[in-house]
C-alpha cells in the first residue's frame, strides 16, 4: 500500500494509505464512531451543584484562583475533581 502526506487543519501533516476498508469493516467503523459519540456526549452533560460555604472559604478560593489567574469557581472544579480522582485511586 502506498502512503501519502496530506495536511490536516489544526492537526499538521499526517500521513494516509490508499487503503478501502471492505463492507464488513465500513459498518464496524461506523458502530465505534457511533459509541464514541454517544460516550462524548454521555461525558459532557452536566448539572448544577449548590452548596452553602463560609465567607472566609469562598474568598480564600478567590484569591488562590487570582493568583492561578483562573475564575475561582474553575479552580473550585479542578480541586475537587483532583481530591475525588485521588481518593478513587485510593480507594478502587
């Protein structure tokens, strides 16, 4: 098979081969297509979460995030995410 350059936008040069994937091979790529668009989609919905918090905390976040040069409720998100996946590797 022979391979070729071509330029991919926001990717670079990435090389290709003339391959044609038979009928059988077509239908199992768009199945996998499929469930990873369904698992990205499944991954990115989202809910909003309230709690109460302490004056004090909330602007201890806000200077930490500043200083980060992040909005402090980002900061607040990838702290807790951070603290969650490390508690799930401690404790899976």
């Amino acid at each position: 098979m022979a391979k070729k350059s071509i330029y991919i936008p926001n990717v670079g040069i990435a090389e290709v081969s003339d391959y044609e994937p038979t009928k059988e091979e077509e239908k199992l790529i768009l199945k996998f297509e499929e469930q990873a668009e369904k698992s990205i989609s499944e991954y990115k919905q989202t809910a909003n979460v309230n709690f109460r918090w302490s004056e004090f905390e909330i602007k201890r976040a806000k200077r930490i995030a500043e200083k980060l040069g992040m909005p402090y409720q980002t900061y607040l998100k990838s702290t807790l995410k951070q603290a969650m996946d490390n508690d799930e590797k401690r404790l899976m």
